[in-house]
C-alpha cells in the first residue's frame, strides 16, 4: 500500500475500517450542536467537496452521500503516526509528506473539512503546518468541524465517530490507556493558524467543545 493512500470516491458503498485486533470499543452518544451547520454547508454549495481526516466509516460516507458531496477520506493520523520521529524542518519535506497524507490534483478545493478529534493529537507546530498547506487546499470561506478537548485526560489516539443524525454522534474509543490532554486553548490556535477564523464555538461535557472554522 503506498503510504498515506486514502480510500477516495463519491458512492456511499466504504471499505471496512481498519478495526481488526483492537480493545472492544467503548461507545458514547454526544449531542451535537456543529452538526446542523455542517447539513447546512452540505445543502448549500453542491456538490460539496468533502475532506474527512477521519477513517472510513459508513454512517458519514452514507451522510455525506445523501447530499451528492464528493468525498476524499485520509485517515490522517493513522498514516502520520509512525511519520512522527522523522525530521520535517524542510518545507519541501513537509510539503511533500502532506501531498501524500491529503491526496489532491492541481484543481482541489475542498468545501468542508471534517478534522474531529484530529487537532488534540497533534502539537501546535504541526496544526501549524497542516493547516497551512490545508488553506491552499481549500476553498475561501471553506468550513472545518473539529471537536478539541480541555484540560483532563483523553484516550490515547484519536476516537472515532459516527454522524447518526444532524444532531447526534456516535464516539467509539478503543484506546485501553490515556493521556493528558494538551488543552489546546482557542487563543493559541489562533495563533498558529492565521488563515482559519473561529466561526463558531458549542461547549460540550467535560471541558469538550465543537469549533466550526472558516478558511480565509
């Protein structure tokens, strides 16, 4: 498999996650406020380019469908993980390994990006760098969904969820260990991501919030 390669096609018919010798999942309903405004992004601009920084899951490629999108999913932190101890000083390095993370051509401009619980797994240096190689990507005024957790504990890789409704997700944790939580604060990414502005903010539970970002 070449590495950072995608699944990528606009049917609603996904691959099987890659879930095979895992912990058994633990599951938790979240009511979703950002939700709303993503159904609303996906009836507006049609059809609408969707990047999911998520695994493959059925119930958001059969969401996304509904609405005619076009949809790429990269599984971003499964491909970057084990990438983590290589030296990215380069900008053509870094350039390079996100060609390969985020598959695109010359024409791509995504519309609405789903990043999820993407951003707490990753330092501010590389929200940085992702964010600014993704802002070429992206359309102007392009929307983000990301849900970043407070100060506390947080399972050790990223979770992965499941859009039952416009208002509800589904969270499935198989992590058996946690982690501090970096506790990104909406002040700092700020600052490492001038070209993103904070659309909306919805707190959640737990020191949990869902931030819907425009690309500028």
């Amino acid at each position: 498999m070449r590495l950072g390669l995608p699944w990528r096609r606009s049917s609603p018919s996904p691959p099987t996650p890659p879930f095979a010798s895992q912990a058994p999942a633990t599951k938790k309903l979240i009511s979703s406020n950002a939700l709303e405004h993503v159904a609303t992004r996906l009836e507006d601009v049609s059809p609408c380019t969707i990047l999911d920084l998520g695994p493959p899951i059925s119930e958001n490629l059969a969401f996304y469908a509904r609405y005619g999108a076009k949809i790429t999913v990269a599984d971003f932190y499964r491909f970057y993980r084990p990438l983590r101890g290589t030296s990215l000083e380069r900008a053509s390095t870094r350039a390079s390994l996100l060609d390969e993370l985020v598959p695109h051509n010359a024409s791509t401009r995504f519309d609405l990006v789903m990043a999820w619980d993407l951003l707490n797994y990753l330092s501010l240096d590389e929200i940085a760098w992702l964010m600014d190689g993704m802002s070429d990507l992206c359309s102007t005024g392009a929307l983000m969904f990301a849900i970043v957790t407070g100060s506390g504990d947080m399972p050790e890789t990223p979770s992965s969820y499941s859009i039952l409704d416009a208002q509800t997700l589904l969270s499935e944790t198989r992590a058996s260990r946690v982690r501090p939580s970096p506790n990104h604060s909406e002040h700092a990414l700020a600052r490492v991501t001038p070209r993103l502005r904070v659309d909306r903010r919805f707190q959640l539970r737990n020191a949990t919030a869902e931030f819907l970002f425009n690309f500028r």
